[in-house]
C-alpha cells in the first residue's frame, strides 16, 4: 500500500515486477495518468507445469521524443501447439 501510495502521489512512466510466474497487466492511478504495472514470469518454467505461464518474457518498444515518448509491451511465451515462442500479444502502455 506504500507504494501505491507514492506512485499516486508521485507517478511513474511504468512499473515492471517478476516472480509472480505469469504474465499479468495492470493499471495504479497516477497524479497525471494511470501507471501501467507489468508482471514476467519466469523464462526457465517448462511447459505443462502447475498454472504457471511456460517460458515467457517481455518487450517493450520505446521511441517517440521528450514530451512525446510512446512504449510498447510486447508479450513472448512459449506456444505448445507451435512448440516455439511466439509473439501472444502487443499493448500500447503510453502513447
């Protein structure tokens, strides 16, 4: 809760965090905008384990100019039915 408390009254451009061995999105209320807050989960898990998300990671695309700046998620994870990692989804976070 202190955290969300400092970013509500501070803010922040994104927020990444691991070790929750799935990939998940979320919003926090900023001063300005909403923050986005994205969570990895683990490369190294393999397919077919528990409820973890198998081998994923993410990327973000970031360009733009100051006062301008636009960022990207992309979402990579492995695909069973493809057998390879493969892109699963692309979110614009700012921009």
């Amino acid at each position: 809760e202190a955290l969300r408390n400092v970013l509500r009254q501070h803010g922040a451009e994104l927020v990444l965090h691991g070790h929750h061995h799935t990939s998940s999105l979320a919003w926090l209320p900023g001063p300005e905008f909403r923050i986005p807050v994205a969570g990895v989960p683990s490369a190294s898990v393999a397919p077919g384990r528990h409820h973890d998300d198998p081998a994923g990671y993410h990327l973000y695309e970031v360009d733009g100019a100051p006062g301008d700046w636009r960022c990207t998620l992309v979402v990579r994870g492995f695909d069973k039915d493809a057998g390879r990692i493969i892109e699963k989804q692309r979110q614009p976070l700012i921009g």
